[in-house]
C-alpha cells in the first residue's frame, strides 16, 4: 500500500505564521483537492486547490516558501484540464527550487526513499536508522523507522507518546550542550493510516530543525532534519523535497 505523510508536515510548516486552526483547515483543504483530482473531478479539485493556495497566500504572503509548494496542487490540475498558460508560470516557481539531478533510491524495512543526487548517506551503525547530507544545502536527514506490528499500539496513543519522548530528547539535548532551544507546540493530525506528528524549531546557535513522523498500527516512522545555516522557512522546502520523495 503506497502512503504518503505530507499533510502532517504541511500543518507544522503553516503554524510558524498562522494559527493552528487555520493551518488544519488549509490541510483539510488539501486533502480535499488531491482526493477529488485523484477521482478525476477536476472541476471540484480545482476549486479547493484554489482555495487552499490563496489561503496560504493570505496567512503566510505569496513568496514565502510555505505557500510555494502548496502550488503543486492547482498546476498540476491546470496540466490535467488547461489552460497550460495558467500552470506554466506556478511549475516554474515549483521548478525552481528542485534540483535537476539523477535519483538515489533508498529502500529499507517499512519504507522507500527517492532523494536527488545532492544528497549522499553517512554510515550509520544503527540498523534501524538512516543518515543523509545534503552538503550544497548544509542539511542532514535522520530517518528511522520503529517495527511495532506485534506490539500494534493505538496510533492516536503511541502518537502521543511519540510527541513527550522526542521532546524530552530535545530537553536533555539542550541541558547537555548549554543551548537555548524553542519548539513550536507540536502538532497530531489524524489520517487514514494512523496519526501524523510534526514540530519544528532553531536554538541560539541558529541551528534549526524539523520532526515529522507517521505512527501506524505497524510501525513508527521518523524524520528529522537540521541546518546550521538555512532559516526554518528554507529548512520547511527542503523537507518537502524529501516527503515528496517518501512512501510506507
């Protein structure tokens, strides 16, 4: 079954400058549009598409990085309907901040992994983790993934508990290395397949971060990036990159 996790980012990445509320609706939005294109109504998929970019556009300004993938969703379905004058100039925004670059495939018990040749893993001795670099970016990717199909805990509980474990990593972290930390409120989004957890941050070092992880009756799925010089706005595009990139 091919699952993808970008809703639960995409409410993370909206509530640096929106509210949660807004960031949830913006979701559910989305959701709307890529259910309603998937089934071929393009007409209606069109319109929440459309919605939901000029919610963001609203919330967050047209430029910002944020809005700039959520214009995925109406180009794509201009491509599918026309008028290609309309979808041309939004794949040209998208466009430009992908790199056109041959693929590294990544397979791994739970998951797969399409990142582009700017990345490059770093050895691990965890087998239940993996390290990526991405040195033109100055970012590094984390991403395990926890087999609980045995176990098969309540999504909604394990997420919760997902949420207090990592951020008391995050506490121990920073009395270990002296570091002023602040974290967004951490947000739980309900999806088909389980919940979604995401948060994000940056410390006095000017160090920023991003979490998100899926929890399923099967297994917990984490991802984390960091970059000591990318602001959260730039850190939020790249992790879309990766989601884009990402299936369970």
């Amino acid at each position: 079954m091919r699952r993808r996790i970008a809703a639960g980012l995409t409410v993370a990445l909206l509530t640096t400058s929106a509210g949660a509320q807004d960031a949830e609706e913006i979701v559910a939005r989305q959701a709307d549009a890529e259910r309603l294109s998937n089934a071929g109504d393009y007409a209606a998929a069109l319109s929440f598409a459309e919605e939901t970019l000029a919610a963001a556009e609203s919330g967050l300004g047209p430029e910002r990085p944020r809005t700039l993938f959520l214009s995925n969703n109406p180009a794509h379905v201009y491509q599918e309907t026309g008028p290609s004058d309309t979808a041309e100039p939004l794949l040209a925004q998208i466009e430009a901040v992908h790199t056109d670059a041959t693929e590294l495939n990544v397979t791994a018990p739970g998951y797969s992994l399409v990142l582009s040749e700017d990345w490059r893993e770093i050895p691990s001795s965890d087998p239940e983790q993996k390290t990526f670099e991405s040195r033109s970016r100055d970012v590094q990717l984390v991403i395990s993934s926890m087999d609980v199909s045995v176990e098969r805990p309540d999504p909604e509980v394990a997420a919760q508990r997902l949420v207090e474990f990592r951020l008391d990593g995050e506490r121990q972290a920073a009395e270990r290395f002296d570091l002023k930390m602040t974290i967004a409120e951490p947000i739980i989004v309900p999806q088909p397949w389980g919940q979604a957890v995401a948060y994000y941050g940056h410390d006095d070092t000017g160090r920023t971060f991003s979490y998100s992880g899926a929890v399923t009756p099967e297994q917990i799925l984490s991802m984390y990036i960091e970059s000591n010089t990318l602001s959260n706005d730039e850190l939020s595009v790249v992790f879309q990159e990766i989601f884009n990139g990402l299936t369970f």
